[in-house]
C-alpha cells in the first residue's frame, strides 16, 4: 500500500529510465571481474566497451562471448594510466556504442610489498592505476551523463581499503582513496540523475589473488573464496536503473571477512 492508501505501484523516479543510445565501458575487462562484468551488463541490454591493455586475446574473447550471446560489445585498447586515455577511449566509445553512461572503473593493479621498502616508482604506479585513472575517466563520463541526466559510475575497490593487509601500504591507500572519491563525487552530481557507488570485494579467485595462499580463506567466515561473477552481480546491480536511490554506497563483497 502506498501513501495515498492504494496498492497501486509507485511511478518511477526521475533518473530512473536510461536513454535508449547508452552504453556501458569497463576497464580491465579482459578477465577477471572486468570480463564476468562486462558479460553481467550485456546480458541486462547494454552495449559493452571492453577495455584493456595488453591482453587483446582475453578482450576479444569476451567481446565475442557478449556477441554470440546476443549482445553488442567491442574490445577498445587503451592503457588508464596515461593521462590522455581518458579522452581517447571515451571518444572512442563514444564513435563506436553511443554515449558511455554506465562507468566501472575496475582496472587495478597490485605491487606489494613492506613499507619501509616500497620504492617510489612501485607506490607511483599503484597509485595511478587504481585511483588517478578511475578520478580522470569519471571527469571525462560525468558531462555526458549530466548532460543526459542519467548514470552510473562503479568503482571496484577492496577490502584492504577498510582492513589493514601488511604488505599493501601503497594499495590500501589507493582503494581507500577510491571509496572516498566515490562519496564525495556521489553527492556532487545527485541531483542530475548519476549515481556514483563501489563495491568492495575480499578474497576473489582472480589473478590478483593467485598467489596469496589457500590459508587465506580460513579467515573468511564463508570459508571460501568469492567468483569475479558474484562480484559482477553487485556492480550489475549498482549499474541498474533500479539502485536510482543508490549513491555513495560502498557494498562490501567478502564473505563475511570485515563483518
């Protein structure tokens, strides 16, 4: 029952409703939760960018996955760190899907190690990958998303940004610094239709995690790692019309890990 005492459903929102010609770009989106990503959002109807930066097998496989299931997706090569990749690859996306207005800045790296001996070069280069990359594409999407009044940015952060993993001083710092630029832009372009959200996984099976440990997963109270698709069902969500009220929300995948 609604406020006015009827069973009626609610109208939606403003917001609520993306333009027909949007589509969604990725980063890092040749394997792990960039990949099962890109496929979660193909499969709810969007047009998918898949980007990366080397692995052009892995970005063309997905992309051809999205194809042979029905979708429309096209591998775009571009390396995030590099200051002026933020403009080509959105201008790129842009010319080939239509305005970009789903954003998943998932491209990250790890370079670990104790401290006091991290170089400046290893802290630099996390740094930029997992942060100042993601600042700068969401700089570039936001215009286009206010302009149409609809959008959805999604950042992949991690645990490590809430909880203290020795060994990832550089990263930590990194992932923290996303979850408070996914707050602070949230409330800046509110008004316009765009949320702005992240997610926070823990122990995934990805290459990132390889070689961690199995003991690992004994400090998960799941007592199992996670799936880079159970990841991707968050972001899809966050990505969706219907998290409209959504925003500035960090969504904690871990199993139970931080709980």
């Amino acid at each position: 029952m609604n406020a006015a005492g009827t069973t009626e459903a609610p109208a939606r929102t403003a917001g609520a409703t993306p333009p027909a010609e949007g589509c969604a770009l990725v980063t890092g989106a040749s394997r792990g939760i960039g990949a099962a990503t890109a496929r979660e959002l193909a499969a709810a109807g969007l047009p998918v960018v898949v980007n990366f930066k080397a692995d052009a097998e892995g970005a063309e496989s997905v992309a051809a996955e999205i194809a042979d299931a029905g979708g429309a997706a096209v591998p775009i090569r571009a390396d995030v760190t590099d200051p002026e990749a933020a403009e080509r690859l959105l201008a790129e996306a842009e010319g080939e899907l239509g305005k970009v207005l789903v954003l998943v800045n998932n491209a990250g790296i790890t370079a670990d190690n104790l401290s006091m001996r991290l170089s400046d070069e290893e802290w630099q280069r996390v740094l930029d990958t997992n942060l100042t990359a993601a600042f700068r594409l969401t700089r570039r999407a936001l215009g286009g998303m206010m302009r149409a009044r609809y959008g959805r940015i999604v950042n992949v952060a991690s645990v490590v940004g809430q909880r203290a993993n020795a060994g990832q001083a550089n990263y930590a710092a990194a992932k923290a610094g996303l979850v408070a630029f996914t707050k602070t832009v949230a409330v800046e372009v509110a008004r316009r239709g765009v949320t702005v959200n992240a997610v926070a996984p823990g122990l995934i099976e990805t290459e990132l995690t390889r070689d961690v440990g199995s003991s690992l997963g004994d400090h998960v109270p799941a007592r199992r790692p996670g799936t880079p698709q159970e990841v991707a069902a968050c972001i899809g969500f966050l990505a969706s019309p219907e998290a409209s009220y959504v925003t500035g929300a960090t969504l904690t995948v871990d199993g139970g890990m931080t709980a």
